[in-house]
C-alpha cells in the first residue's frame, strides 16, 4: 500500500483493534475529524482514551471477536500488542482479504501525504508535541497536531486540526516504530538507554534514533537538543555523514 489516502474518504469504514491505546485513539480522532465511519475494540479495562472516544461518538466493543469483522469495513489498522495468532479479529480480517496495517504503518502512510515532522527522544516527546500544537495555532498555521495524551489545549483530545498542510506527530522509538513515518524534519529531544527489552545497551538505541534521522530528504532538518548528551551523539553522527541533513541546535 503506497498511500491511506483511499481510505480516509467519507464513507470509508475503518475498524481499530486495541481502539483504546494512545496512539490508535489519537489516530481515531483524525479518522473521525476526516469524516471516516471509525468503529473498533478492546479489553474492558478503562483508560482515559474511554471519555474521548464516548465524546466523539465513536462506538467500540469491550472484546475481542471475530464476528466484529463485517463485509462492510475497508481497513483494519491494529496496535502493535496484537497480531493476527492471537487476535481473532485479525485474523478474520485477513481471511476476509480487508487490507491491515499496524499502527505505527498507518500513522507512516499518513504522514507521506502532508509535510510532515515528527517528534522524537526518549523523554520529552508528548510535551514537545503538545508545545508545537499550541505554536502552530498561535501563528495561524495550517496544520494537523498528533500527540501521545489528552492535551488541554487541544480541548482535551490527543489531536488538533488545523487545516492540512503540515502534520506534526509524535513518533516512538520503541521497536523502531518511528522508521515507517516519513519525516521532512525531525524534532529530537534526547537519547539515552530505554526500552531495554529491545535495546539491550546505548549505542543499540542511539543507532535506531541515527538510523530514523537518516530518513531525512536532502535539506531535511533535524532540530536537536544541544543540552543533551545523546541527541547531541546524534547530531554528530549525521553531521559526519554529509547528507544535506539541516542540523539546528536548541538549548534551554
């Protein structure tokens, strides 16, 4: 699949497994704010996503079956905590032959389609997302702001839409997540041992944060966090690379 685009239209029908999780709800208000019939599932267990979903209208099951899976829905887009051996409703959506992609693939086609930057480092992404939004909308920018909580200037969403120009998302480093999205400029806040389930010590983490900068088109910019020791190894590693990777330093 090359673009969501197809997708997205009003009309379309999307089902989110693991509806709740704060990356697939936000991803839910985007679909919703485009106008998409959005329906999903999940555990019982309740999170704060329940009352933004509720708000919006979105309705979703509290389990996990395959008679969910109607003839009627285009795309499946699940949580990376489930896949097709151990959920039933995926399962069923590729025997039905309807078209699945995890989150973070969505949330990569999504963003091939706008002008897009994404926020990354171990700490600091959600916060650094939600300043961007309340930037953007201060300077009257086009623009559609994803970030990884219920923000109180986004009217206590986890999304802000703007108009459609620039898209500005958080974007994860666990599992590599971040190297589907399609960056034009890249936001890191910092870089230190994390996750370590998967990044077994430092340099592991740090080369998957090198490995996402180079992502960058020509003239890309990467805007750093000087103070910070790791961000800062990052920058240096592109910047020995020569790639016409823009590198611009911030510090507090």
């Amino acid at each position: 699949m090359e673009t969501i685009l197809p997708f997205l239209k009003k009309g379309s029908c999307v089902y989110l497994v693991g509806i709740k999780g704060t990356g697939v709800s936000a991803f839910a208000e985007l679909l919703h704010e485009a106008g998409v019939k959005v329906l999903g599932s999940d555990t019982e267990e309740v999170f704060y996503t329940d009352s933004i979903l509720k708000e919006l209208g979105i309705p979703y099951y509290e389990s996990f079956d395959a008679g969910h899976i109607s003839g009627d829905i285009d795309l499946v887009i699940h949580s990376p905590a489930y896949n097709e051996k151990t959920n039933p409703e995926l399962a069923e959506a590729l025997r039905k032959a309807i078209p699945v992609l995890s989150y973070p693939q969505a949330l990569g086609l999504y963003s091939a389609d706008f002008n897009s930057c994404g926020i990354t480092g171990v700490h600091g992404k959600t916060t650094t997302t939600a300043m961007c939004g309340t930037l953007m909308q201060g300077l009257g920018l086009q623009a559609q702001i994803l970030a990884g909580s219920a923000v109180c200037d986004f009217g206590g969403k986890s999304t802000l839409t703007l108009g459609k120009k620039f898209f500005i998302a958080e974007t994860c480093e666990y599992r590599k997540n971040f190297l589907f999205f399609h960056p034009r400029r890249i936001v890191l806040t910092s870089v230190e041992s994390d996750h370590q389930d998967f990044f077994h010590d430092y340099k592991s983490i740090r080369d998957a944060f090198a490995e996402y900068c180079r992502l960058l088109p020509d003239g890309g910019e990467l805007i750093y966090c000087a103070d910070d020791p790791g961000a800062s190894e990052v920058a240096g590693i592109i910047a020995a690379e020569e790639r016409g990777i823009v590198l611009i330093p911030y510090g507090f």
